[in-house]
C-alpha cells in the first residue's frame, strides 16, 4: 500500500522533535458548489527540532510513534 504523502505549513513547534502542521484543501460544497476550505491538523516528528513556524513541509504517512503522531517530514520547503 503506497504511503499518503501531503504539503502543509507548520502552525506549532513547541513540543520536543515535533511540530503541528495543518493542510488546507478547497472542497466544493455538495449541494451549493462554492468552493469551502476545509482544513486537517497534524502532529509531525521533526527529529532535528529544523522546523520554523510558516514554513511549508511535505510530510508523509509513517507507522504510529505516539498517541497522536503518524506523520513524518520529507521536505522542508520554506
């Protein structure tokens, strides 16, 4: 089964080797069509503490690390 993989900017990074990383995505509204943006939050492992708050990452689907992670990071952006 391929992993997901998906871009999104970094909201947080307070934690220890982790940051929050939230995607936007517009979503057209079933009965109306106008374009909704609908959003996800992430908790992501940062194992070199690099992330910066704004920056945009590609991350990608991983095996559960803790209650909340399942998500690591490819590609720092900026």
């Amino acid at each position: 089964m391929a992993k997901k993989e998906t871009f999104g900017i970094v909201i947080s990074n307070k934690m220890d080797k982790t940051v929050i990383v939230i995607e936007k995505k517009p979503i057209a509204h079933k009965k109306y069509g106008k374009i909704v943006s609908r959003t996800n939050k992430y908790y992501v492992d940062d194992p070199g503490n690099a992330c910066k708050i704004g920056d945009k990452v590609k991350i990608e689907e991983t095996r559960p690390m803790s209650k909340y992670k399942r998500w690591k990071i490819i590609q720092l952006i900026k």
